[in-house]
C-alpha cells in the first residue's frame, strides 16, 4: 500500500482515485468543490484543505487540474505542493499542459531534491471505468520505473515516451485527432441523413465500419443523445486544440483539419453549447447543413 496523493478531482481524477482506493492504497485528496469529493471520502479517502496539505501527507502526489495556469496555482501557489517537496517525493501530473510550462514545472520540483514525470491519459470516463485508460510517461526513467506500478493500477497500458514534456506532446497529438474524428464521422452521419437515411441508421453502420475508431464506438451515439454531464466539454478540447497548433507552430508542422476543426469548437462555444461534450460539433454542422438541433 502506498501513501498517495491527489489533486483535483473532476470526473476523470475522480475516478483515478476510486481505482487507486480499491487497489488497497492510501490516498489523500484535494479538490477546489469539496461537495464533489464527498463520495470519495465516504469511500476511505482522506480530505485535505490545500494542495500542500496533500503533498506533505504522500510520497507521491498526482495532481488532474485544468490548464498550465491551474497547474502553476497548485505548484507554486501560498497553498502549492512545491513548498513541501523534498528527497524522496514524486509528483505526477496527469493534467493536459503545455510541455513548455510542464518541465520548468519540474525543475522547480528537482530543485527541492523531488522528481516529477508528466503522466497525462488516452481515454474516457468508460475506458478507465472498464480498466482499459493508456498511460503515456515523461521523464527519468528510474523515476518511471518507481510509478509505473501505481499507474498500472489506473491503466492497463503504461509507456515512457521520453524526456519531461514529451508524453504531453504525445497527448496533444492523440488529442488533437479525437476532435478531428469527431468532424469527420459528423460530415458523414449527415450526407447520409439528408439523403434520406435515418440518422439512427447511418451512426449504427458508420460505428460498425472500417472508420471505427474506439473514439468513435464510444462517442459516435452522442449526435442521437448528448450525456446528461460531458465526458470532455468544448472549452477542454478547444484547450488541447490550442496547444497542438501551439506546438505544431514551433515545430514547423502545419496543422490543416485541426485547425479547421477548431473553429467548429469556436462556433459550438459562439452557440451557447461550450459546457457540451466535445461531440457537440456535429450540431453546429448540422445547423448549418439546415437540419434544427
């Protein structure tokens, strides 16, 4: 049994921790909305107040926040887990960040004698329910080598991928397709629906076909019925959208559909649809292919 700690606890690291508590380890949780964490506490979790709090309680700290700024706040915040880290302690930070602001993230924690990989997640709220998350790793490799136990308890699939920041490159590039999918599998739902095929058929042959992705088995019924609470929602992909035009702009690598893509993401948001899952594309398409949402 391990002494954990975790930071943040949205409906993904939620689910992380409810995992890592039925895998017999000790955890310790923070989360801005305490009310969301109550289920956790009632299942063994232990609750602190602040991020420091968390990190002075585990040995190894994960941390699933929103962006670089939520990330800076809980690191480097009055109440931020850097004040604590010293020999001996690892944070993990699951989050989608930029690399960039992820390694000075990192060489602030190995200035206090602590290590820190980049862990971030391919997958849903399904997959990691079902045990199927895929775990990608930056960093020392004998830092990897400590965690890697622990992340196969969220996930079944758990890779180095290189240096600090690398596996949040890999990220945005996993990322960046799901949105692109997403648009793609909409255009053809519609061109079938509009020549007559009901709209229920064309998704059950499109998610049954060579085009299949698992994103799109899993995600591709979300155009008959939005999930009553988005698994991903337009400002979060947007967020990963940005930084993979960020990143492909740095390298030289143009971006063409993602960035396409990412104007339908800015319309959803220009509709009122932005705290919709992602998939919600598919109506600003249909909007303006003239078929009413």
């Amino acid at each position: 049994m391990a002494k954990l700690g975790f930071i943040g606890l949205g409906v993904m690291g939620s689910q992380m921790v409810s995992r890592l508590l039925d895998k017999g380890h000790s955890v310790t949780g923070y989360n801005r909305t305490k009310s969301k964490a109550q289920w956790l506490i009632n299942k063994g979790m232990k609750w602190a107040d602040t991020p420091r709090e968390v990190a002075a309680a585990a040995d190894v700290t994960f941390a699933m926040v929103t962006n670089s700024a939520a990330l800076g706040a809980i690191a480097e915040g009055a109440d931020g887990l850097l004040s604590v880290m010293g020999p001996g302690k690892i944070f993990v930070d699951i989050s989608t960040v930029s690399p960039t602001f992820s390694r000075a993230i990192a060489a602030k924690v190995r200035e206090k004698g602590a290590d820190m990989v980049d862990a971030p997640v391919s997958g849903s709220v399904i997959t990691l329910q079902e045990g199927k998350l895929s775990v990608m790793v930056g960093g020392r490799v004998e830092t990897f080598e400590k965690v890697k136990p622990l992340l196969l308890d969220i996930g079944p699939k758990v890779t180095h991928v290189g240096d600090n920041g690398l596996a949040l490159s890999m990220k945005i590039a996993v990322n960046l397709s799901l949105a692109v999918q997403m648009l793609a599998f909409s255009e053809g739902v519609l061109l079938a629906e509009k020549s007559g095929i009901k709209r229920e058929t064309a998704v059950d042959v499109l998610i049954h076909s060579a085009v299949a992705s698992p994103m799109i088995q899993y995600r591709g019924p979300f155009v008959l019925q939005q999930p009553e609470e988005a698994w991903f929602d337009c400002n979060m992909m947007q967020k990963d959208m940005l930084l993979a035009m960020e990143l492909g702009r740095q390298l030289d690598v143009p971006l063409p559909t993602t960035a396409v893509t990412n104007e339908f993401l800015t319309a959803a948001r220009g509709m009122g649809w932005e705290k919709q899952d992602f998939a919600v594309v598919f109506d600003v398409l249909a909007r303006m292919s003239g078929i009413p949402k």
